[in-house]
C-alpha cells in the first residue's frame, strides 16, 4: 500500500502558541490528559504535541487526516477506531477533522483527504492516500507495529493496566537513547547503542533498536521531497535512490520487496557500490527474527548474487 510522499518533518511551532495562547485565555480550564491513554481519540491543537506526536516515542500512531465531508473518509474513520479498541494498545489513532482543525491537518502538508500518515518517534515513517478495505489496513498496520513497534519504549504499564507498578532499575543508558529519540536526535540515540555494543556485542535487542534507530534516521521527511520508491523506480542505476526505496518499503510492510530491490541492485554492480548495497541488505536483514521465511529465501538470492 503506496501512497503520495508526506514531506517535511512535523513543524509544531505554530500549534504550540495557538494552543498556549488558548490555555492562558481559559485559566479555568481542565487538564489536557485522560487518566489513561486511549486508543483512538480525536486531535486538537491542546493534544496535538503530548498524544500524538510524542506518544509516537512510545507506539506507533496513525493519523487519520480526514473530513466527515468524504465518504471513505467516513469509512476509514470507522475502521480505525474499531482496530484501535482491538489493538490492545500497540498502536494508537489520532482523527484529525481537517475542517474543525485546519492548523493541524496543514502540518502534515496533505494534497488530499483522507490521507492517513504512520508516525514514529516523532517522525512519518509512511502513508497512503484515499480509502483501502479493511483487510489491507490490518496489514499495514500490523507490519507497522510488528516492526517498528518492538523499538519504541512502549507505554507506561500504568497507562496500559490502569495501575502503577513497582519500581524496576532502569537502564541509564537506555533512558538516554530514549531521552534522545524523543528529542528526535537520532545520532545521539545510535550513539548511546553503539557504547551499550561495544560492551555487549551479542545484545540483540540493542542491535535491533540501533539499526531501527539508523531506519529511522535516513527516513527523516525534513530533506526529502520526493516519494523515495517512484524515485527509485525510475532511477534503477542509482544506488543511493535503491538504498532509501529499499528503507521505504521494510517501514511499508513490504520487506519482501525491499530485499528484491536491493539483490537486483546488487546485480547490476561492483566494487564499492555492491559492498554498500550488501550491508545495507544485511542491516535490513537485522531487524526480523533470523528464522523469518522471507530473510532465509532472501539470503539464498544474496549468496547467488554474491558470485
């Protein structure tokens, strides 16, 4: 599921003061925040930065950016808010009415409506145009929260069980490359994993966080104007455009395709630009279970595109 590229990373600038000049003008107002976190709620210009955009350094969020006015719209509205009540709490979805909320909804620089945009760590990792039928929404949401769900920090257990824990020791290093993603420091975060590697080579888990981190990192709309995968497409001989469509498509739920890109890619070159193709393909490899059907086929091709 492809859609038109969302460009630009989320300027919260100007909805900050609109909504600091409204909360000074309503000094009797209530607190912005539920006792818990819901799992799909509609956005204004006071939740817009806590629920949505920093919720995303904790699970994944969608955005629907829509108009009661469109009927798939409408649809997908209705769709979203009944997979959210399903979701367990691994994704969230924000509905953004693009007539109640026009400030919001240009933040995300949209052409058409509906369009709805996956988020991460602060930052639109992926989105899709118009409607979709149900069944091609769980999909895509699925592979947004099975892969990049597991390199969020997750909710707090309060949030999602209604009451709060025990105290556990946390990581300091870890709360820094959390500190940093919420930041949207990406170079910090991989930082702070490449210290915890050098100490742990074998930490899996760090590994994949890092190598996330890194997706995450050359996916970053703010110097981008283009759809990465039609850029690809009509560039085949460019490595650089086959490195960040093959990003494109893992974050798409398109691993399958992405994988095929690259081994093609691979093909049709030599010398430097193989080797960095090659590592590109193995860090994508890093971020699925080593036991997945589609990296054990894909690294069959890669040893036959190898010789």
């Amino acid at each position: 599921m492809t859609g038109p590229y969302v460009g630009g990373a989320l300027d919260l600038g100007a909805i900050k003061q609109q909504a600091e000049a409204k909360a000074k003008a309503q000094e009797q107002g209530t607190t912005g925040a539920s006792a818990g976190v819901q799992p799909f709620f509609e956005v204004t210009e006071q939740n817009f930065e806590n629920d949505l955009v920093r919720r995303s350094a904790e699970v994944p969020v969608i955005a629907l950016i829509g108009s009661p006015r469109s009927p798939a719209s409408e649809q997908l509205k209705k769709d979203f808010e009944e997979m959210a009540a399903a979701g367990g709490l691994k994704f969230i979805v924000g509905y953004i009415n693009a007539d109640v909320v026009p400030q919001v909804a240009q933040v995300f620089g949209v052409q058409n409506l509906p369009t709805t945009v996956a988020i991460a760590a602060g930052q639109p990792v992926t989105n899709f145009e118009g409607g979709q039928p149900r069944e091609n929404l769980e999909q895509w949401v699925a592979a947004i929260v099975d892969k990049l769900g597991p390199q969020l920090k997750g909710l707090p257990d309060q949030d999602v069980a209604g009451e709060t824990p025990e105290e556990e020791a946390a990581d300091p290093r870890l709360s820094l490359a959390e500190d940093a993603l919420n930041r949207g420091d990406f170079d910090s975060a991989i930082a702070t994993y490449e210290e915890i590697l050098a100490a742990e080579p074998d930490n899996v888990e760090i590994k994949q966080a890092r190598d996330t981190t890194l997706l995450l990192k050359r996916l970053d709309p703010a110097n981008r104007s283009e759809d990465p995968i039609a850029a690809a497409d009509a560039a085949p001989e460019d490595v650089s455009k086959q490195l960040d469509a093959a990003d494109a498509e893992v974050v798409a739920g398109a691993p399958d395709r992405a994988f095929e890109r690259l081994i093609e890619a691979m093909k049709r070159t030599a010398g430097d630009e193989k080797e960095q193709l090659k590592t590109r393909l193995l860090e994508l490899f890093g971020l699925f279970d080593s036991g997945d059907s589609r990296v054990l086929a894909a690294r069959t091709k890669l040893a036959s595109a190898l010789y």
